[in-house]
C-alpha cells in the first residue's frame, strides 16, 4: 500500500512539472511597463564665461518618442564663491580662506514654444538654439590693498567668523619677544612683571654647542588664552596695516556660478532634464 501511494504521488509530480515549466518569468518586460518614456534631451553651451546683464546662448536637442511637448524649459541654480584675505606684516601672516555656498535652488528661468520648424533630419530630433539672460545683480565684485581703512566697509565685506580666524592664526605665529613687543612696548597691556608671570625659564641643549645648555622662555600653557586674549584687542587695522606700502593688506572677492540643466517634458507628462552645465559669471 506504502508503494502504490509513492508511484501514485510521482506520477502527480512529473505531471505537474511541464505546466509550472510554461510559467514566463521576464523581469525586462515588467520593467518596461512600469512607467512612461521621457524624452532624450541634450544641451551645449558653447560659451561658458559670460558677463551679468548678457545673455547665455545655448544649443540643444530633443526627442521624445510620442511627438508631443508641452514644455521646454531653462532651469539654473546659482552657486556664490567668495575668497577671504588678511595679512599681517608682523610675521607676514596670512589668512585665507575660500568658500562655496548655494544661493539659490534650482529655479525655472525661461521658457520656450515647441515648433515642428525645428525638426533637424540629420539629427533625428528637433534643435533649438537660443539664450537665457543672467541678471546685472550677478556681477563680481571685490575689494583689496584699501587705502582707507572704513569700519562700515569692513564689516560688510567680511564676516567676524573670518576675523576671529585671523586673530588665532595670527597668534599662533608670535613668538616671546614680538608678543612682548605687542602687549608690553606698544599697547601696554601688561607690565614687565606682569608679562613674565606667563612664561616658564627652561633649559634645553645649546644646538650650536655640543653638551651645552641655553635657557629658554617658554609660555605656560594656561596662559595661552590670557594672551590671546589680549592680543585679539589689538585693532585690526593696526594688524593688517602695511607700513612700507601705506595700505591695508585685506582683500574681499564674490563671484557668481549658474549650474544650468534644460528641461523637456512630453505629451505624456514625463520631465527628462540634460546634463548639467556651469556658466561662469563675469
């Protein structure tokens, strides 16, 4: 009885098999269904560097597989790039710094009317060469070497996060006579004694003479931020004043980047953007 039901259940089993064989399993063809086509979009932009108040021209191609569009576009996202400078003659110090930002998202900037007048045979698609306008607000603008110190200037052009780095970069560069020199000759903000009190006498291997020993002032290093302190009450102006060349050695750039990305959407309502280009703002 135990055979006869095993011979039975093999002969389901091999009759089963051909029927789930049949079964088509076409991850390709699924994926196609899924969704619409958009169309194929390509732009050039044959001058790069263009001056705010001008207008950019562009070529570019589309297709779409429907013939239909409702809308063809010119998106631009706009990227600010300011440069920061100071210097110190003292120790001819410098501090720089060079930033990036996004100043505006990604944003319709114009569009343009579809017409079967463009149909180019040679290209299989339609070509359309135009321009987009870049606004006057976009133009460079910097400032260096001032002849004038103005503090409404200053505060304008340059951001107290940068100051305070030129402040602690500066100090990082002075050594016991220039910081004496600083707090103690010049803007008497500490006395002799007072001045001392901050630093510890070492002595260390003489490096001209073999087994010969020097004394060195070194700073304590709880008095790192006393010092620093005080030095940052220096007026800047004083810091980045060059003596020889009778100007203020700060300089202050911004400049502008578009990001620009032409935007096609067909008879089915599907968007398609280009690859993205930069246009340098002059």
């Amino acid at each position: 009885m135990k055979k006869s039901f095993l011979k039975y259940l093999s002969y389901c089993l091999v009759g089963f098999l051909p029927l789930t064989s049949c079964e088509i399993n076409d991850p390709i063809n699924d994926l196609v269904k899924t969704g619409d086509k958009a169309a194929n979009v390509y732009m050039e932009i044959p001058l790069d560097k263009v001056s705010a108040g001008k207008n950019v021209e562009f070529y570019t191609e589309y297709w779409s597989e429907d013939d239909q569009y409702s809308k063809l576009e010119i998106w631009y996202s706009i990227h600010m790039q300011l440069n920061y400078s100071l210097t110190a003659p003292l120790t001819n110090y410098t501090f720089s710094l060079d930033s990036t930002e996004l100043s505006r998202e990604l944003q319709l900037i114009q569009s343009f009317e579809h017409s079967t007048d463009n149909y180019n045979a040679e290209k299989y698609a339609y070509v359309l060469e135009d321009g987009f306008p870049i606004s006057y607000t976009l133009s460079p603008s910097s400032i260096s070497k001032l002849l004038d110190y103005d503090e409404t200037q200053i505060q304008r052009y340059f951001p107290q996060s940068v100051i305070d780095r030129f402040y602690v970069g500066f100090f990082e560069t002075l050594n016991y006579d220039l910081l004496y020199e600083l707090l103690v000759d010049k803007y008497t903000m500490l006395t002799d004694v007072e001045f001392e009190t901050h630093y510890d006498v070492q002595e260390v291997e003489d490096p001209n003479q073999a087994g010969q020993t020097i004394e060195i002032k070194v700073m304590k290093p709880e008095s790192a931020a006393v010092l620093s302190g005080m030095v940052r009450e220096i007026p800047l102006q004083d810091l980045v004043f060059e003596p020889l060349h009778l100007f203020y050695n700060m300089s202050f750039s911004k400049s502008y980047e578009l990001k620009a990305k032409f935007r096609v959407v067909n008879g089915l309502g599907v968007q398609n953007f280009s690859e993205e280009k930069n246009v340098t703002v002059l």
